[in-house]
C-alpha cells in the first residue's frame, strides 16, 4: 500500500534528480563552451587575449562567430541536454584531459620560441645556457634517435649464422651441455680471425689521424703523461684546482721567475704555483715521444721541416719553443725576424695540427665507446670531450701572401692527397708574376712582408677529415679558422649591427697571432676588438650536444684554458697590455723578450751629432700636450731662428701628425707633408717641393714609411718627435742623410734631435741598446749626445 508519504518522498526523489540533472549540463554547457572558446582563440592567434566582447558573444551564441562554427549532431544534443549521467562523466574527463594537452602544447611552443625570447632579452650566461639547452632538447632526441639506427645497422647479423647459432644453444640445452665457458669456442674462433683480417686491412690502407688503432690504445694508456689530456681534459679532481687558479689569476698573483736561454734569448715565466714550473729538455732532441706527437705527423714533419738542415728533426729554436707550445701556456715571442720567420712558421703550424689531430681522435675514440654502450644496453659515465662549436684554432695573418704561405705547409704536414678547393684558394690568395711589381731594390724585411697578395681582407676556414683538407670551409664545419683583424671584425661587427656573428670564437683553445707588429700599422683597434669576443657563450645552439660540452665551456670559463701564442719582431706597450689582460692561461705564461745591441751602431754617417733631450712627464695622459709644448716652445723656434732648411720631422703616430700639419698652418709655416693618407701625386709633389727647397719641413709618418719605404731625397736634418717603434727605421733616415747628401756641400753640418721620455723606454731600448737605456732614463742629466 501506497502511502502518502512514499508519494512525497518519490516527487522530492524525482526534483531531486532534475535538479542534479540540471546542474550538471549546465555544468557541461560552461565547459563545452570554454572548450570552444580555448579552440578559437589557440586558432585566431595563441598569444592574444579574448576581448570583452568576444566573450559576450560567446555567451550568446557559443561561438566568436556563430556562422564559422556549427555544432554535429551529438553537441546538440548535448547543449539541449539529452544524455546519460556516464556519458558526462567521460566528458567532463576528456575536457579536464583536453586542457591538460593544451597547456602542454603551449609548453612545447615555448620551448619552440625560447630561442627567439633569449635572443630579445640580454641575460647573464647561466640564463643563456637555459635558453641553449632548452632550444637543444629536441635536437638532441633527434641525435639520439639516428644514432640507435647506425647502431641498429652495424649489429646486424647474417639470418643463416644466427639461425645455426639458435639450433646449436636449443640442441645444447635439450642435452644439458650449455656451459658458459666452452659454448663458443668455434665462434669466438671465427670472431678472432675476422678481426685480424680487419686489422691488416687497416695497415694495408694506412690508418688516418683520428682512427682507433693498436697506436691509439698503448696512447690512451699513458695519456696521464700527455699535456694535452692534463690541460684540456674535463676531469672533475681538476675542478677545485681550476677555482683556486682562477681566483689567483683575478688578483694577480704571478710569481715571475727569470733566466736565460742559449736559442730563446731572456725568458720571464709567469706561474701561479711552484708545481707549474715544468722544465723543459734543454738540449735532448732525442727524447721526441715526451712530446706526444701524432706518429703519421711526426713522420711528415720529418720529411718536410726544409728550414732544418742538420739531421735533427729540429732546430735548436724550434725544440726549446715547441715545449713551450706543447705545455700549453701562453707565449709572447718577441725575438722574430727574416731568418727565423720560417722556422716559426713551420713550427706553430706543427703544433696546431697535433692540436687538431688530438681533439677529433678524441671525440671519436667516445663516439665509439658510446656507441658499444648503448648497443649492449649499458649505462656510460657522461663524456664531455667537445666544446660550443667545433673551430678549435684561430690564425691571425696581416697579408694573404702569409695566410698562402701557411696553407702550404699545412698541407705538406698534413700528408693529405686530396684537397678540396684548392685551385680556388690559390686563385684568390696568389698573384701571377706579372703581378707581383714590387721593386727588388727595397729593404730585405720589406721583400719578405710585402711579396705576393698584399690583400688584408681576408678569412677562411680549413677542415680536415680522414682523407681530405677542405679550404673554404663554412666557420661552423671547420677545424682551424685563418684571417685578418679586418676580416674578422668585418663579420663580428659592433653592437647595433643587424648582421653580426661571432659564435664560432666560442670554442677556441689555441689563438696564433703571427707578424703581430704588423698589425699595429694597421689598425690594432680590431684586434682589441677580436680578443673582446673570444670564447663567450654562444648566441645559438648550433647542434651542440651540451651533454658532452666541457664543465668549464658551460661555467663561461674557456679564457682561462685556452693557450695564446704572439709572434713579433719587437716589444710594445700595446702588446704588454694584451699579455696581461687577455694571456690569462691557469697553467702559466711565459715571455721571451731580446737584448737589444742597438741600431744606433747601425748609422754609417760619421761626424753628425745625435742630441737624445729626456722630457719629464708623470703621467701617460699628459705625454701628448707636454710633447707637443716642449716642440712648439724649444725645437721648432730654435730650428726656425737658424734658418735651416730640408727638415724632416718623423711623426710615429697619426694623431701628432695631424696636430702639427694644423699648427704648421695655423702659423704659415712653409711645410709640406706626407702620410699613410696621401695619395701617390701628392707623395711626388711634396718629395719634390722637399728636394728642390720650396718647402723648409716635411712631416713625415712611420706608417707611411713601413708601407711605402720611399728614399727620401734632401734631407739634411732630422727631428724625431717620437722614436720609431721599428727600430732599423732610424739607421735607414740618417743613412738616407749621406747617400742624398753626397756630391753636394760636404762642409754643411747635419743634426738630429730625438725627444723622449720614460714611457719611449721599450722604443729607447731597441735603438741605444739595452745596457744604455736605464742610465739614460734615470740619470741626472736630461740631454745626451751620440756621435
């Protein structure tokens, strides 16, 4: 029997149930309708917000259009509300699943832009490497997934042996025989033999630098013993020592240990611990396996170093230098010239190439391990063997004739039959005889830095692979990059440049800077500039497997590992800042320096007073104006008052050129001038006004002089506002003084005037000599006189 309250509790059971009912599609409805919504929006532009109004529209029709979007059949029967309590169910899920694929979605986007958000926003380098690493991810899949197929490749094994294989290990089982030792001995018998015939292949073909051989493995046993390993290797032992060296190399605290050496001259050590003092074999050329040299390079150094001519396989230079080389610290030569010029040559080219030769035999040596890991499903302790790019050396050359000149001895040392591109290198880095119209009269030095291509815009990039030497190779494939300051800087740019990079210094472990002198009557801003943006974190990824990078690439500290090597004919104060502010290596640097007899002993002209006036000045900022005072209110009045005429006035830098051609007008004295910015008709117009006497002084530059190396004609007096930084540059005016003086009145007296100070010290060296140049700086009279 039905009661009352059965019917009560039934039509409060059943508004119960509407009610639920009601709740949940409207429940549904709002989620359908955000889920329309979030489709729209991800399809109109991801990034843009909806608008008010947007919103207000979907509320009313469900759509930000209601005309681009209609609904199936199921959606509207699901928005009028016909459907079961399971079936909301699942789509509440699927909506809930839906906008957890969508988050995620927009976090693989992200990882897609991370490169363009990073390249927006300057960031310190640990942010950078974020960027970089996030930008790699899908990269580094990618590698992986190749890799498992080349390995996939070589593990395959023939069908007919792996199905003898299969019956002999059921056969052997079924009979109970399977035992581990002597299961296989037929088939490690027929594994054997094939790997000898695989060796002597091998020998027959001649194993190329890089390739894993018997040599390689007796290598990699004593490679404790290699520099190499010591000073590039990734160890983490290493790792508080490198911190405590870095930390002593920010505060300065070298300790310099000085001695002399019969073929490198005086020598200055800069170490930063007792135990870094590393000796070298002084005159043992016997000992040449303790320099770990790759054997098929040292057998092609043998056969091709022509600037030896004893039996030994060095010269005495090239052995002392070369275990500088070999250690890895930092060098400053100062001591080159026109006859060991080659000798230098040859033997920073044999030491960039081991370099090479190292590092990719390295990198393929892992490769290997790493592949047998994951083809016998092994875990493998991390590698790192490589850095951000792969250029690892970088050569700068003033001239093409020198960067031409180099290339050949690569290739000789190299032993590589085939070069690619090389007709197109030579094309463009020689010149035909006809060409070549240099005058064979001028000055030995000036036939040696200016024979051939004379061009000094110039880079390119050399790649090396088991066969071939590749010239003209993009910067990011190469091994070694060859260039010019002004190439370089070319593509570095400066900052506001839309077009710049200069990501492919970020790796490099061996800079040679070679004729370094030479740049300085260049223009040494660019190779400021250059050392300015070597080994920074990379703008861009490009492919680098950052899990085999080096600890030390990552932490931003590459400086301190990589080795400068500086070749130049003298000493300057622009060179000694470049050695304590960018030669910063964690294993000592070492300078080599000359003592200088003094080219004043050079000048042929007897019976002429060579007056040396010392100008006090403690500070450097205030040389130029104290300079230029003294000038303007002793020598020129003095020379004025004597009326003499056929001065000239060498003037080593640009600026106090310009800075007396603005007086010499300013006060209509009778001057001409000739400068490194002179065009060829007025360098005749004023060597002839000089000559003929319309013209009292002639300025004159040393730039102009180093690139031109005219005989001027007519001088009979010389004032050197500054000493020349090339020191045979004084011997060769004064010289010039006799030979355009001859046949003429020989009874005229002829004076020289040369002003200096205590920062001319390096210049006052080279020119009075090194035993004389402390008693002129310090001693209590300010003008000496030679004759």
């Amino acid at each position: 029997m039905v009661t009352q309250s059965d019917i009560y509790e039934n039509d409060h059971r059943q508004d119960y149930l509407r009610l639920k009912s009601a709740v949940k599609s409207d429940r549904y409805s709002r989620l359908n309708m955000k889920r329309k919504a979030n489709f729209l929006a991800k399809k109109k532009n991801k990034k843009n917000k909806l608008t008010k109004k947007d919103w207000k529209t979907i509320e009313e029709y469900g759509s930000i259009n209601p005309t681009e979007f209609r609904e199936s059949e199921e959606e509207e029967s699901l928005s009028k509300g016909v459907f079961a309590e399971d079936q909301l169910d699942e789509e509440i899920k699927r909506e809930e699943y839906d906008e957890m694929t969508y988050n995620a979605s927009n976090d693989e986007e992200k990882d897609e832009n991370a490169e363009e958000i990073y390249l927006d926003k300057p960031n310190s380098s640990y942010r950078k490497l974020v960027g970089l690493l996030q930008i790699n991810k899908k990269q580094k899949i990618n590698k992986v997934k190749k890799e498992n197929v080349d390995i996939d490749r070589m593990d395959k094994v023939d069908p007919a042996k792996s199905d003898l294989e299969n019956k002999e290990i059921e056969i052997k089982y079924k009979s109970g025989l399977l035992q581990e030792a002597g299961g296989n001995e037929k088939a490690s018998g027929e594994e054997m033999g094939r790997e000898r015939e695989g060796k002597d292949k091998e020998k027959e073909q001649g194993k190329v630098e890089g390739n894993c051989n018997e040599d390689d493995e007796r290598e990699d046993e004593v490679d404790e013993k290699d520099e190499f390993e010591n000073h590039f290797g990734d160890q983490q032992k290493r790792q508080q020592i490198l911190n405590n060296k870095v930390t002593m190399i920010e505060q300065k605290q070298w300790k310099i240990i000085s001695y002399e050496n019969a073929a490198l001259n005086l020598v200055s050590k800069y170490i930063l611990d007792d135990n870094d003092e590393k000796g070298d074999n002084g005159g043992d050329k016997s000992n040449i396996k303790s320099l770990k040299i790759r054997p098929k390079l040292l057998e092609n150094w043998k056969k091709v170093n022509e600037v030896n001519n004893n039996n030994d396989v060095f010269t005495d230079l090239q052995w002392h230098l070369f275990q500088q080389f070999n250690k890895y610290q930092d060098v400053l030569y100062t001591n080159r010239n026109i006859e060991n010029s080659f000798e230098l040559r040859y033997i920073y080219a044999l030491h960039a190439l081991n370099h090479i030769y190292k590092v990719r035999n390295r990198i393929l040596k892992n490769n290997e391990k790493l592949n047998k890991a994951h083809a016998a499903g092994k875990d493998i302790d991390e590698m790192r063997d490589q850095g951000f790019t792969r250029p690892k050396v970088l050569i700068l050359l003033p001239f093409r004739n020198s960067a031409m000149n180099l290339a050949e001895i690569l290739i000789k040392l190299s032993g590589k039959d085939q070069q690619e591109n090389q007709k197109r290198f030579f094309e463009s880095y020689g010149i035909t005889p006809e060409q070549d119209k240099i005058d064979p009269k001028k000055p030995a030095d000036f036939l040696a830095t200016f024979k051939g291509n004379i061009d000094d815009m110039f880079r390119i990039g050399i790649k090396f692979t088991r066969k071939s030497m590749k010239f003209h190779a993009e910067f990011y494939s190469a091994d070694i990059i060859i260039a010019s300051p002004l190439g370089l800087r070319m593509i570095i740019g400066a900052e506001g440049d839309k077009k710049r990079d200069f990501d492919f210094l970020s790796s490099i472990e061996v800079i040679i800077v070679d004729q370094c002198d030479t740049f300085l009557m260049q223009n040494w801003d660019h190779v400021e500039h250059i050392f300015s943006y070597m080994n920074l974190i990379p703008q861009k990824s490009h492919d680098c497997d950052f899990s085999r990078v080096k600890n030390w690439y990552l932490d931003g500290r590459a400086r301190y590992l990589r080795q400068t090597i500086i070749l130049s004919d003298y000493l300057t104060p622009e060179i000694n800042v470049l050695f304590n502010k960018q030669m910063n290596n964690v294993d000592g640097k070492v300078k080599i320096k000359h003592h200088h007899q003094g080219t004043i002993l050079e000048v042929n002209v007897r019976n002429i007073q060579q007056i040396f006036t010392r100008i006090e000045c403690n500070s450097l900022s205030e040389m130029d104006d104290i300079r230029f005072k003294y000038f303007i209110e002793k020598i020129l009045p003095k020379t004025r008052k004597m009326n003499l005429s056929h001065v000239m006035i060498f003037i080593p830098s640009y600026f106090d050129f310009v800075r007396l051609r603005n007086y010499f007008e300013d006060n209509t004295i009778s001057f001409t001038s000739i400068s490194e910015y002179t065009n060829v008709s007025d360098v005749t117009r004023a060597r002839t006004y000089f000559l003929s006497g319309k013209k009292d002084y002639l300025l004159y530059t040393e730039r102009f002089h180093f690139f031109r190396r005219h005989h001027i004609k007519g001088i009979h007096h010389v004032i050197f506002y500054a000493l020349p930084d090339h020191a045979h540059f004084y011997s060769e005016l004064l010289n010039s003084i006799q030979s355009s003086s001859s046949g003429k009145n020989s009874n005229e007296k002829f004076t020289i005037n040369v002003i200096f100070s205590k920062f001319d010290k390096l210049r006052l060296e080279r020119v009075v000599g090194s035993a004389k140049v402390d008693k002129i700086l310090q001693g209590e009279k300010k003008v000496y006189m030679f004759s």
